[in-house]
C-alpha cells in the first residue's frame, strides 16, 4: 500500500539522514519515479523533505523531524532487532513486512536507545544460511502468489483451494478448511481439515492456490501448538519403523539430519550415545545408517542389523583379492 511505503521512506530518511532516489528506490522496491512522486506528496502533505544536488547529494528531512516511542526499553528492542536478523524473516511470505516494521521500531526508539539496540544486534546472528562444517540449510521455495492466497485464507477464515502434489502422486485439485500456519526449519506447514478429516500439506508442494469466498469450517479459538504436537505424534506413528542406535557422538548430527524424529536419547558406557529413532521405513534406516559406516551399530530390530549385514559382506565379496 502506498501509505506505508510513504512511512517507509520517511523512516530510512530519518534513519540514514540522506539518501539518494535510486537507493530510496531498491530500499522499497520500486522505480526511481515511483520515490520522486512520493517524495512530492510527503512535501504537499507537509513533511519537510527536502532535495540536495551535487554529487553528495539525496533527499534529506529537517533535523528534528522526529516522534519517539519510550514504551519499549533496551532489551525489548534489542529483542526485536535480533529476531529480525535471523533467516526467520522469509517465514510466511512476510520478509518485506518484516523490514518495513524494524524500520518503525529503530526510528520510534529515544535517541539513547537507538544506537546502543541497533550496535548490540549487530553481534547477534540467528540460524545463519550454512553450519560450521558449511552445510547450507535446505528452505522450502514457496511462490509469493501462493504465500499470500493461504495466508489470507488463514486469516480471514475462508475456504482454500490448492493444486497440491503429494509424494508420488500426480498433482490435483482439492478444497481445505485452513486452520493455521507453522514453521519448522525453514519448512512451513498447513494446518487444516477436509471434509472434517485433519490433514497437512507442505507448502513448497502447493502448486497454485486460491482463498475463496465460503467461510471455513473451523473452530472459533485455536491451540495451534497442541494440534501440531498432536499431528506430529500421529505422523511418527502411521507406518514408521523405530530403530535404536549406538553413534559416535561426532557423527551424532550427521545421523540426526537424517532420520524423522529422536524419541530416546542416553550415553553409553562406552563413550558413545544411544539413540532411538524413527525413521521413513526400513529402507531408509539401512541407508542411513550405512551412511555412518562403523560409526554407528543397529541393535534393533534384528531384521535392520540383518539387512546392514548383508550389504556388508557383498560390498566385501566385491573388494576380495583375486583368487
């Protein structure tokens, strides 16, 4: 909306003190004519911007032009730059929304909060893209016409129409009652009911979707956080096969990006750590764990152990020396 792209502007303005049309431009994603028409209109409207030319030159507001919000203190603030720093700005589709409210939150704070929130959240870093072994973390490409459909369908309560293709299946059609959204490692889920079944579908294999007008079928209040753990209990339950594991603690990650869920977790006496997991199905717990090589043992169920074993004395039998 144009409204709040014309905050917008005076918020970088307040913030950087001068800045020049193309930067104002790629700041709010929009052209360089786009910012010179509102740059007239905050003048109209009375807001004192005002035009340097030369080659140091931009657009600038009058020194003083400012309101300050003292209702947040230091951490508060410093609380909400952090969160704002971390990959979590993408979740929902609401990244630029994201950046247009830290821009508010920095020019509403007194000038004693300012630089010290602002300086502290510089050294804080959330969920970096790779880990320290520069593994990059795998997030859920989801097309922005899609985020914003569900989202509003979400929101406003409506029914959801959504082109959706489900693992090995041809894509089609159907009609959801949303319920609510969730993140989880960069994957975003929705919650929602069909023909009064719950259901949940991953967003980045929502081909197209549609808010229509019929309300949803719902509840009126909503524990997103307890149906979610509910769904996920029943997940880990429906045809899933439980392993338990001993691991090098070095190569405990390396197994737990692989399987779908830990439900035990203690040391062995031996140094190394007992794991029981859950995993797809038993052809990917054997490749899994074949992965580890003798970093990791199955000890249950014998039926894994059988299959790893098998797997390792024909991988033998091919390296033999000639006879």
């Amino acid at each position: 909306m144009r409204a709040d792209r014309l905050v917008s502007l005076v918020l970088l303005l307040r913030r950087h003190g001068r800045l020049t049309a193309d930067t104002l431009a790629r700041e709010l994603q929009v052209s360089t004519r786009t910012v010179l028409r509102d740059i007239e209109a905050l003048s109209a409207a009375g807001v004192p911007v005002y035009a340097e030319r030369g080659r140091h030159g931009g657009f600038s507001l009058l020194p003083g032009f400012r309101t300050e919000l003292t209702g947040l203190n230091h951490d508060e603030a410093l609380a909400l730059l952090a969160a704002g720093s971390g990959r979590g700005e993408q979740a929902f589709g609401l990244g630029s929304a994201l950046a247009s409210a830290l821009r508010k939150v920095v020019d509403a704070l007194p000038e004693s909060h300012r630089a010290t929130a602002s300086d502290a959240a510089r050294r804080f870093l959330v969920e970096p893209e790779t880990d320290l072994l520069s593994r990059r973390a795998v997030t859920d490409d989801i097309p922005g016409t899609t985020m914003i459909e569900v989202r509003r369908a979400v929101l406003a309560g409506h029914k959801l129409r959504i082109h959706y293709a489900a693992t090995g299946r041809p894509p089609r059609w159907r009609t959801v009652d949303p319920i609510g959204l969730v993140t989880v490692r960069d994957r975003v889920y929705l919650l929602a009911t069909r023909s009064g079944s719950d259901r949940t579908y991953r967003l980045s294999r929502v081909l197209a979707a549609e808010e229509l007008p019929d309300p949803a079928e719902r509840p009126g209040r909503v524990d997103l956080d307890r149906i979610w753990q509910e769904r996920c209990a029943r997940f880990l339950s429906d045809d899933h096969i439980t392993v338990l594991v001993r691991v090098d603690p070095a190569r405990r990650e390396d197994l737990l990006d692989t399987a779908l869920a830990v439900r035990a977790e203690e040391p062995d006496p031996d140094g190394r750590l007992c794991l029981e997991l859950t995993f797809q199905d038993s052809r990917h717990a054997e490749w899994a764990l074949w992965q580890l090589g003798t970093d990791a043992e199955a000890l249950a169920p014998q039926s894994l152990r059988t299959s790893l074993r098998d797997r390792a004395a024909a991988f033998a039998a091919r390296y033999a020396e000639p006879s």
